[in-house]
C-alpha cells in the first residue's frame, strides 16, 4: 500500500532551477573549517555549484538570476552519518515499521530541517537498496539517503531494537559473519555497522574472533566499517582489528592516551552522537524544550503528549539505566573534547530515528548545541557535520561549499558562529539545486 500523497506534495514543491542562480551578499562557511566569507556570491547551476567566493573574486555568468541574500548565512546542508530509519512509526518503535512510506516519509523529514544526507547504520530492511538506488537515479525527493543495511550483531544480544529478522544479521561464528558480509557485498553498501558490546551488562558480548572476521571480510570488499561502541576497551578491540569508525562516544570512562594513538596512526573516525545519552531523560528534565515548534514539528502530537505526561517523568526517574546515561553524557562530552584537541577525526551523526526520543530533523540541530556545550567551537562542529561527515563516507560530491560541488545548503537569518542554535533560523533549503520548504519557519526567520 503506497500513499502518493507525500511524495506528490514534495514533488510540486521542489522546482529545479532552468537558470544558473547567484545567491548574493551572505556570510558563506563552506565546511571545510576555514574562515567565513563576508559578502559571498554562491552560483549554482544545476544541481552543482559553479563558482563561490567573495563578490570581488567570482564572475557570475552572463544571464544568471541573483538572489540577494544580505544579512543572512550559508552553511552546508547537515550530513547525518550515523542515523536510522523505519524503525520508529507514529512516536512507536515497531517491528513491523520498515516500509517503503515509513522510509520515505523520515528522509523528507530529515530534509526540511536541513539534513541533505544521512547514512542508516543497520537496521535496515533490503528495501533501502531499491530506496536509494531510485533517488540516486532520479534525484528523488528526501535526504539522500546512505545505508550500511542490515548490519552485524549478537544472537540474542545486540542491538535491541524491535525489527524483523531480516533487518539484522546475528551471526553465531566467524564463517558465519563472513557470509553475511558477503551476502550484504552484493548490495554495494556505503558502510557496514557492527555492534559488539553487552549493552549495559543485559546481553552477551560479541566474541573478538566474529568481529574481526566481519571487519577482515567488509575490507576484502572495499566497504568500510562503523563499529557501535560505549566502552573503551571495544574501541581499542574493534579499532585494533581495523575498524573505520566508532558509530558513537566512548562513555564508560575518560579516553586514554592508547586510544587517541590507535585513533591517529589508523585515521579512525568519532562520531560522538551526544544527544543519545540524554535522549533516556532530557525530555522529563526539560519538558519546555516540546515547546518549541522547531521540536514540536518533529513529533507526532502523540510522542509530544507522552513526553510531557507524569507517567514518563516517573517511567524516566524509576529507570535504573537513567543514572548511567546521565554518568555517560557527562563522560561523552569530555571524550569528545579530548578527542578533538588530539586531532582524531571527528564526524556527525545523532542516531536518530533509532527510538522514539531520538528525533529526525531535530536531533542533529541538538547534537551540534550539545558539541558546542563539549567545548567545541561553532565552526569546529560544523565542520564535523558537513565536511567531515562527508569525509568520513566518502562522499566526495558533497558536504562542503565549493566549486563542482552539489548545491546543498542552508540559508539561515542569523550566523550560527555567533551561537550554534541559529542553525534553526532556517530561511531555506537547497538540495542538489532544488528549494526545500523548511519544516518549520519562526516569524523570526522571515
Ligand atoms: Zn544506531
């Protein structure tokens, strides 16, 4: 059953440009960290960019249109490189959510707060093959969408997310993981996701020799590995047998000077996912935080009503886990800052869409308020959610401002290097050379 309403509005909404546009006169980052441009012209044609730089340095081309946009800021689009889709339907998590409108619907979600691309970590059903295959095909509409599909994890173990068992790989022995490499190979996978620990002491581990045979395996095929982590030792073990990237923060204790080693000799990414940890309490903490249309919009009106009901704050504060998330953030956000001022890489992802609390759209606006908070600089987690991300992938078309580049970007009413948060004061969207409707417009943004 496929309901073409959705993608019907989308379609009539996104106009593909018939001329090359001048975007004029704003504050320009370009996610490759270097020092803003005051007074920028970005020309797109297409679905590329053509030229960008400052007013006195670029040419813009014979019969261009110009769009004046003084006072404002472009940004890259976000790129989520750690998120999760069809797992979440109507503020529930569900086995039986992974379908076609499910998937469609959160990529449209994930567009309209600014996020061009987000790459699902495990999870996911073989459908996402055909999903991504049609929107690489077509410029479909939605976040364009990266998938390590279904991922390795635990028998019995993790991870514990209602799915169907098509969605995850539980492999029992090494021979047996190394066929479930070898079969997700033939889908040609941005990525492939492993998840290795116990999960707060509930399940059995995954043995060494498994993972390693998975990594071994991924890497004879050319695909790349994110490993889920929480505990130190893990990240030294999978970073050890060659992963590619820790999926999440280190958060049981303080890195150390072994990890920040291995981390830098082998160029392993972080990607720190901040907002997973207080996804267990920030909403019975700071219920006016659903005040805000920008997360309001997000949810179903469903997910808004539970959040702010007494039974959640007292589910929140009678559950034993709550305490070691609120140890695991605090730890999160120091292991980042550590991380980064070491020099290891650091991507972006927020584990959106892997239960009702990690919310699409909002989350990575969030997750670049918490990195801030961790003690980077505004355009430091820019940087990790754009360029670096992008990196990280490998999506080399995408992820910073430049010439030859998608035409990605945000068009924001104020400058996220003066605080974070004004990535939210969305003025409009562009993906690959087509206008988005932001989900959520303030008055103030206009
Ligand atoms: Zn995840």
């Amino acid at each position: 059953m496929r309901t073409m309403l959705p993608l019907a509005l989308a379609i009539l909404s996104r106009a593909v440009l018939a001329e090359p546009v001048a975007f004029k006169g704003a504050t320009l980052i370009d996610g490759t960290g270097k020092a803003p441009v005051q007074n920028a012209v970005l020309v797109v044609d297409g679905e590329r960019i053509v030229a960008v730089g400052p007013a006195a340095k670029v040419k813009i081309p014979q019969g261009a249109r110009a769009v004046d946009l003084s006072g404002r800021t472009i940004m890259p689009g976000l790129i989520n490189a750690h998120g999760h889709v069809g797992l979440v339907v109507g503020g529930q998590n569900r086995a039986d959510g992974y379908t076609r409108e499910a998937v469609q619907a959160q990529l449209l979600q994930y567009e309209r707060y600014g996020v061009a691309a987000v790459l699902t970590l495990g999870l996911n059903r073989d459908l996402v093959y055909e999903v991504r295959d049609e929107q690489r095909k077509s410029g479909g509409p939605g976040a364009s969408l990266y998938t390590a599909g279904r991922g390795i994890g635990v028998p019995n173990g993790a991870p514990p997310v209602p799915s169907l068992p098509d969605q995850v790989y539980r492999p029992a022995t090494p021979e047996e993981a190394v066929a479930n490499v070898r079969e997700t190979a033939t889908h040609k996978p941005d990525y492939l996701k492993i998840w290795v620990d116990d999960v707060f002491g509930k399940f059995s581990r995954m043995q060494p020799a498994i993972f390693k045979a998975a990594i071994e395996e991924a890497h004879r095929n050319k695909i790349k590995v994110a490993s889920h982590v929480f505990y130190l030792a893990d990240a030294k073990a999978v970073i050890g047998s060659g992963v590619d990237a820790l999926a999440h923060s280190v958060r049981d204790q303080p890195v150390d000077a072994e990890l920040i080693g291995l981390m830098k000799k082998r160029g392993t990414w972080y990607v720190p996912t901040l907002n997973v940890d207080e996804s267990f309490f920030i909403f019975a903490d700071e219920p006016a935080l659903l005040d805000d249309p920008f997360l309001a919009g997000a949810l179903p009106p469903e997910s808004v009503q539970q959040f702010k009901s007494p039974e959640y704050k007292t589910k929140v504060g009678s559950d034993a886990n709550v305490a070691k998330a609120r140890a695991a953030a605090a730890n999160g956000m120091k292991n980042l800052k550590a991380l980064h001022d070491a020099g290891v890489h650091i991507a972006f992802g927020t584990d959106s869409g892997a239960n009702p609390a990690r919310i699409a759209g909002w989350a990575e606006h969030r997750e670049l308020e918490l990195m801030v908070r961790a003690g980077l600089s505004p355009m430091e987690a820019i940087t990790a959610a754009t360029g670096g991300s992008a990196a990280m992938m490998g999506a080399a078309d995408r992820g910073t401002l430049e010439k030859g580049k998608r035409a990605d970007f945000l068009v924001l009413a104020a400058n996220p290097l003066d605080d974070v948060r004004n990535t939210r004061k969305l003025v409009s969207i562009w993906h690959g050379g087509r206008e988005i409707e932001p989900r959520v417009v303030s008055a103030s943004a206009r």
